[in-house]
C-alpha cells in the first residue's frame, strides 16, 4: 500500500530501499558475519545483499556527507544508511563490488567494524555543543573514548558485543540506564538562585512544580524561591522551566561511569547499569581520567568474562566485590543505596563485605 505523499514529515522509507531489499521484503532466510564489520544477508529466494559497517559520528560535516554519499554512488547504487549508533553501513548487492569497497574505504581512512563481539559506536547525547543542562560535553568524550578503544571496533576480540553510551547530565537521553558501560556527566551542586530575575521570568509555581524531590519553597521575601540542598538530586530539572536556575559549575561539574546494564533478554534478563565510579572530573580536550577508566574496565572485562557473558552478566557472576578488586576501582560510600525507597534493594547478605 502506498503512502500518500505530503508536503511534511520524511519521505517514505521504501522509495529509498535498494532493490533487494524491495523485492525480499521480510523474507529474510539467514546472515552471516564474513569478518568484522561486513555482514551477509541471504533472502529466501536465495538473493543476498552484503552490508559494511563504518565508524561515523553524531555531528558531521556536509563535506564529510559528500565523501560518503560519493563511496556509496560508485559501489552500492547510492544506497546506505546511519545505524541508530550513528554508524554508516554501506548496502552491496554486487558481492564483486565487496571488496573494492572495502580496499577504497580503508585507503581512505575509514574504521570497519562494530559488528558481532566487539565495541559499536557510542550513542551520545548533545553535550556542551547544544544542550542547556549539560554537566559534560558528549562529542569530546566519545572522540577521546573511541580513540583509544579503535582496536576493539575493528576486530571480534571480546567476549561478546559491548555497547557504550554517554549522557551528558542525570536526565539520561541517552541509553546510559542500559549499557554495559555508560558514561554521565553529572552535577554535584544546587542551582544558583538568582533573585533579580526569577521574579521577573519565571513563574515560581511551575519552577515549584518542577522538582521531583520537592526541594523548592516560595520565598515571599524575595519574591523568588529557596532551595533545600539536602534534598536537592542536582537533575537539573527545574533550570529546565527557569533560566534564573543555572546548574552548570565549572569546577564541580563531572562524569560518573556505570556499568552492566544492557537491553537484551537473551540468556539473562535485561539489566539496569549500576554504579562503578562516583567522579571523575571534566578535563576538556581529552578527558585522560575517563578514558583511563574506561579503557581499564574494558580490558579486564575482555581478559576475565566467559565467551558470550555481557559486561554485567559476567560481574553477576564473579561478584561486585571481585569487580573492584579486578579493576582497581575503590568502592567508596557513594555505591550504597541510600534511597529512601530502597528496602527493596538493599543487598543485606553476609556475603558483603563492605
């Protein structure tokens, strides 16, 4: 059935479908991974379309665009797409046209990878770039990461895939609660009120209304508002309704790192990320202390976890308390659950140590 056409919203996705795809839509009988970052897709009609992954990134140039879309004109009809991971996989119906794909986009610098048991690329959030609320830039971490982390990408050596994510504040618009890493920049002071203006910008109900830990009273007084500290979670939220809220803090704001969370039900449930790292600070252009952290827990975990276990089924099975120990990482008052609401979640077993 065809979708009609409008003068709003995206096009139909089919009109840009290579012909493959179009003609074995959802009769796919199997694919196969030939080698890290080129995939095989074999339809029931026994047609085939090859897909080589490239890293990309979340903000390009439209130069960067061009190149791309050039590679894609001469080797695949023009046809590839982004992957939610910001990815670019090039689609290939000639399987002659594989190979010299891949010659041209390795002579030109391109990383092939990301696919099977191995470290995609990072879904991120907007970081200093864009965001009003940012605790730390997204783009610049994720670059010092994958700098690093670039041998993981391009070959098939970890014990299962490794999804990494960052979030540039606790309001978490990236996949940080369910990755095997997460990276999140974090704020560590209350909103600076700004009397003067609050008044005059902002409606003090709504900004009331915005705290989910009802951490802000009217002040008659100044006809502004007051801050409890103890109760205030730092998410930023009310900045978000009034700008006479600023959050940001040069030298408080930071990142912390989770880990062991993941979407994926095979084997094991999905899993929520926890708590690996309380702080580490923002040290813009290069960030050495979080990658440092990362690339370390990366390591252990490619050194120690079963063929097939995930970041956090193989701490399940070793232990939190052996986690730390094969890190290095110092397991400090900040990794206990002290919600109010946390009965639930308390581990109370003899069997930890701390």
């Amino acid at each position: 059935m065809a979708i009609a056409k409008t003068d709003i919203g995206p096009p139909d996705f089919r009109q840009m479908l290579p012909p493959v795809i179009t003609k074995n839509y959802g009769s796919w009988k199997y694919h196969e991974n030939l080698k890290p970052g080129v995939l095989k897709h074999v339809a029931e009609s026994g047609d085939a379309i090859y897909t080589v992954r490239v890293a990309g990134s979340r903000l390009v140039s439209i130069d960067f665009i061009r190149d791309i879309a050039d590679i894609a004109d001469k080797y695949c009809g023009g046809h590839l797409r982004f992957t939610s991971r910001h990815n670019i996989e090039f689609l290939v119906s000639d399987a002659a046209m594989v190979e010299p794909l891949i010659d041209e986009l390795k002579q030109k610098g391109y990383l092939i990878g990301g696919t099977n048991n191995a470290i995609s690329n990072v879904v991120h959030t907007q970081g200093w770039v864009h965001c009003h609320s940012a605790a730390t830039d997204a783009s610049g971490i994720v670059k010092s990461v994958m700098d690093e982390l670039v041998p993981y990408f391009t070959s098939e050596s970890l014990p299962a895939k490794l999804r990494i994510s960052l979030a540039c504040c606790l309001n978490m618009c990236g996949a940080v609660h369910c990755s095997d890493l997460a990276i999140v920049g974090i704020h560590r002071k209350p909103p600076k009120v700004d009397h003067e203006r609050l008044g005059k910008m902002c409606e003090i109900p709504t900004v009331i209304a915005s705290c989910p830990t009802a951490a802000i009273r009217p002040n008659p007084k100044e006809k502004s508002v007051t801050i409890n500290e103890d109760r205030c979670m730092y998410c930023g939220n009310c900045f978000s309704v009034c700008p006479a809220l600023p959050i940001a803090d040069a030298l408080n704001d930071g990142v912390a790192i989770f880990v062991g969370g993941k979407v994926s039900n095979a084997r094991t449930a999905p899993m929520f990320s926890r708590l690996a790292i309380p702080y580490l600070p923002n040290t813009p252009p290069r960030w050495p202390e979080v990658v440092s952290a990362v690339k370390n827990i990366v390591e252990v975990y490619a050194k120690n976890a079963h063929k097939g276990e995930r970041m956090g089924e193989w701490i399940e099975r070793i232990s939190w308390e052996r986690f730390f120990e094969l890190t290095g990482i110092p397991f400090t008052d900040k990794h206990i659950d002290d919600f109010t609401h946390a009965t639930t979640t308390f581990r109370t077993t003899p069997t930890f140590k701390w």
